[in-house]
C-alpha cells in the first residue's frame, strides 16, 4: 500500500514556498505519495488570534533571513524576500481548490509560488492567477468560474474543517494519519514518520 | 582564539528546555565557547503585541507534541508538559542575570529547568528557586537580596536591550556577532555558522 503524506499550506503563507518547491523530489524517492491539501489558513489564524505576525517587522525580518539561509542549503531558488502579504482575496487559493480536485493541485502549486517568489507575481492576483493557468495550458475563463462556483467553496470549507480538527495552525503542515509536522524544517521528519 | 556563540534565552519558555540541556554537549566538542545571555522576552513580546500563542491551546498542544518527539530523537530526558505557564515574577531571570555576571549561569540555568520540567518545580516560584541555589550549595539569601538590587535591573535591561538591537523576539536565539537564529532546532545551523 502507498504510503501517503497529506500536504496542507495555505497560497499566503511564505513558509510554505521551500516546501512546494522540493516536496515532490523528497517524497518520490520514499515512494510517498503527496495528498496536496490546500486549506483557508487565514480564517484558522482568525479564530485563534494569530495574526500579529504579520504585521511584526522583526520577525518578518527573520523570517526572510531564515528562508534564504535555508534555500541556500537545500538548493531551492531564491531571491531575497517576495511581495507580502499574498492572495488577498484567496483567488489562488480557490483555484488551488479546484486543482486539487482535478488532479493538478501540484503543477498549478509550483508555478504559483515560482511566479510569486521568482518573477514578483503576487500570488492570487487575477492577472497572476491567469498567467500561471496559461502558462500550465489551462483554460483561464473555465476554471476561474468553477473556482467562484458554491462547490469550491463548500470544498474548500471540507478542506479547512479537517486542518482545524487535526490542531493546523499553521502553513506549511504535513499530516501522517493524525501526526502533524509543521514547518518546511519538519518535512524530513514528517517522510521518516511516513516511511516508518 | 576562541569562537563564541551567544545564547538568548528566558526562563519562563519552554522552547528553551532542549537547548538548555544539550548546548553545553553540542558546543564543546567544536571548541565554542557559549555565553549565557538570559533576557526579559516577556518584555519584547509585549511591545510586540505578540502573547496570543500562550493562550492558544492548539498551539500550546503542538508545541509540547514537537518537544516530546525532538526530546526523544536528541536522547533529553522528557516526561511530558511541564507547568506553564513559569517565572511569572521573573524571579528565575533576575537570579539568572546574577548568575551570569558571576559565571555560574550554565549550572543554574540546568538545574532550573531540570527541576521544572523533570520534578515539576516551576521556574522562578521563590521556593522552587531557593531549592535551586541549595542543590548547586549557593547562599540563597545573599544571592535573592541581589537579585532584588538596582545593579541587577540595569544588567538585566543592557541584556534585553541587547537582544532587540539583534532583533531577538523568541527564546531560545542564538547569536554570532549578528547573525541570529531562533529556535533549539536552528542550534546546529548556529554552531555551524560560529565553526565556518
């Protein structure tokens, strides 16, 4: 049977960018398969208070340092800090839905948070959003209506209802079963849980 | 000559527990030299407006489920949640400021968490500390009136302003001239960084 690790993170999370980027190479050799699961972190960090962060220049500071530290050493691209925040109207994150859904949550993932930290395409931008589904040959207009559909929303609500019952917090989190490893510095830990 | 890495911590974290156990293992084998820098986080978390993960019991929960299974992989001893919150009257840290002007921090610092979090003594309630300064045979009395001194403040606040001109905001940071690194698992990027 196929070992699975289920991926939640969040489109305006910049934490989860080193773990979109390399996921799929650390899992693959394990034979890991990844459950690409995003969720509306936002409205989890609302309930529970925790939105001070974001408008906290230290920590924000740090955070950009670490992330480049850590890109460094792992051989992810990276080139100083990217537009924050992101996706302010979860546009990506319903597409994210929607992809999910389909099969291609993954490609769709990669080439949002390349465009958003590579080329300074804010993430959820509608002409973003546009530019990563033309780029990946989806058809915009079609997807951009299901997106905006009561079906996305309602899956969406399912996705997020299972983050906050596992105890998510934060972006990006890995789930084996009910164990949870939050943070890219976790991933390793969470495949060795996975494999074990 | 001798390289130095400065270690930021408070007592009342429980994230500083790991690091206080094994810092002193970690570091003497690459020849670094650790100073102990206890400083007044509760302070620079106020002014950050940034107390809401002590009352966030999700977080909270986490938080103990990480330490549990760091402590195991890094053999610290760990017999579940410790007490929190701890020092509520930063007892712990003004006797730990005395402690570090005197060069006997390390010892006092180990003792203090051991006791809080292996024989569930508090950090910083006045008997728990006075238990403390018996095991390492120092004359608590002497010890508490200067704690309680002017001189000790003012040692206290060149500490605190220390670490917020490093851009500290958790415990524990480690520090390399001004390269920081915040958290028990970035103690091997530190010890790395003061090595290279």
């Amino acid at each position: 049977m196929a070992r699975t690790l289920d991926f939640f993170f969040f489109y305006g999370s910049i934490h989860a960018y080193l773990s979109v980027m390399r996921i799929a190479a650390v899992a693959a050799p394990r034979g890991i398969e990844i459950r690409w699961r995003p969720f509306n972190l936002r409205a989890i960090l609302i309930e529970q208070n925790n939105t001070a962060f974001a408008r906290n220049p230290v920590r924000l500071a740090y955070n950009w340092r670490d992330i480049a530290r850590r890109a460094a050493r792992l051989g992810v691209a990276f080139t100083g800090p990217a537009p924050y925040p992101a996706d302010p109207d979860l546009l990506a994150l319903r597409v994210g839905t929607v992809a999910a859904h389909e099969g291609w949550c993954d490609a769709y993932t990669r080439a949002t948070f390349a465009a958003w930290f590579l080329d300074r395409r804010v993430a959820g931008l509608p002409e973003n959003v546009e530019h990563v589904l033309a780029e990946l040959k989806r058809p915009a207009a079609d997807i951009l209506a299901r997106a905006a559909a009561p079906e996305t929303a309602d899956r969406l609500a399912v996705e997020t209802d299972a983050a906050r019952a596992l105890g998510i917090f934060g972006s990006p989190t890995f789930a084996v079963g009910s164990e949870i490893f939050w943070g890219d510095d976790r991933l390793d830990d969470a495949i060795a849980f996975a494999s074990s």
